[in-house]
C-alpha cells in the first residue's frame, strides 16, 4: 500500500503525491535470513565456518541490510530502519570479531565477552518483538524466534555446550528460513496479488 505525502500551500491547494517507491522489507529479510541460515548451518555442525559465510555476512547480510534500513528511513519506517541497520551492523560486527584477531588487529575475544554480546543482541531483539506485536505474524515469528536463538547461543557460549550450540543451530534454521519465506511472501504477493470479488466474478 502506497504512502501519501501531503503538502499544503500558502493558497490552502492540497497536492497528494503517492510514494511509489520499492517496499524495501524484503531485501533487508533475504539478507538477514540467507545469512542466518548458513551460519546455523555451521552452529548445527554440517560444514566448518570458512570464507563462504564471512563473506556473505558482510555483503548480503551486512550491506544488504544496511541498503535496506536506509529505504525504510526514506519511507519513514521508524521500526524498518532500526531493525534493519541494527542487523546489517550486527553482521558486519560479527565478521570483524572473527577477522580482526586474524589480521593481528586485536586479541580474540574472551568468552565472557562473546556471552555479553549475544545477551545484548539478545535484549535489542526482545524490545523489537514486543514492536513487532503491532505487526503480522510472520514479522512475531522471526523475531521471537531470533530472540531465543541470541539467548541459546549466548548459553552455549557461557556454559561451552556442544549440544547447546548445535541445538541453537537447528532453531537458527528455523529463524532464517522463516524470514526467507516472510520476503518471498512479500515479492510474490505483490506480482501475484489476490483477485478481487469483481475478478473472480468474471
């Protein structure tokens, strides 16, 4: 649904001018849920993390995302730009954690650490659910199962539990692949919308 920016002249004229540009949601979900799918691919022990996961955390899940925030600020999507810049950054952050001690810049963090991270994450995520209440169920979905995920991963992380993380892997999957399939909902919705009652008439 088109937003409409009005504008009022100093002759009381009204010009309504119809926003007609892209909806932006599901670039910033394909990146968050591709990537998170891959990772959780990692966390539930199919293959080791490599390059392939670094480097689509930073374009698709990090960039991706990113772009995407600022077309919601540019809608005036207060939720959109804040879940999806927080997001893009998050992987972006993700990806220097790991690099940053291979390149000699910084020591690997402590597990303490990676714990206050995930829990912080853990936090900001809860506060975007209880915002996505006010949303769909498919948006509730993702974010409270993103939530969990940052609180499993965390508790994996402070209690060096294998099962843990290999559980919060398949939960992880689950997280991505519902946020994939809340962004193709969205493009194939809109090429494909619904009759309407005079359609399914004819």
């Amino acid at each position: 649904m088109g937003r409409e920016m009005v504008i009022r002249l100093k002759d009381a004229t009204t010009i309504n001018m119809a926003d007609i540009t892209a909806n932006p949601a599901p670039l910033g979900l394909m990146g968050f849920g591709m990537t998170t799918v891959l990772l959780n691919l990692h966390n539930a022990g199919f293959f080791g993390l490599g390059s392939m996961i670094l480097v689509m955390g930073l374009c698709y899940g990090g960039f991706a995302q990113i772009i995407a925030g600022i077309m919601e600020w540019k809608k005036g999507n207060t939720f959109g730009t804040t879940a999806f810049t927080s997001y893009g950054l998050f992987w972006l952050s993700l990806v220097g954690l790991l690099v940053a001690p291979e390149l000699g810049w910084a020591r690997t963090p402590e597990r303490s650490a990676m714990v206050a991270y995930l829990v912080m994450w853990g936090i900001f995520t809860a506060g975007m659910f209880i915002g996505s209440l006010k949303l769909n169920k498919k948006l509730q979905f993702v974010f409270g199962t993103l939530t969990l995920l940052f609180f499993l991963l965390a508790l994996a992380d402070l209690t060096d539990s294998a099962l843990l993380k290999q559980m919060a892997g398949y939960e992880g999957i689950i997280c991505g692949s519902a946020a994939i399939y809340t962004a193709l909902s969205q493009v194939l919705g809109e090429l494909y919308p619904k009759a309407t009652p005079e359609e399914a008439e004819e």
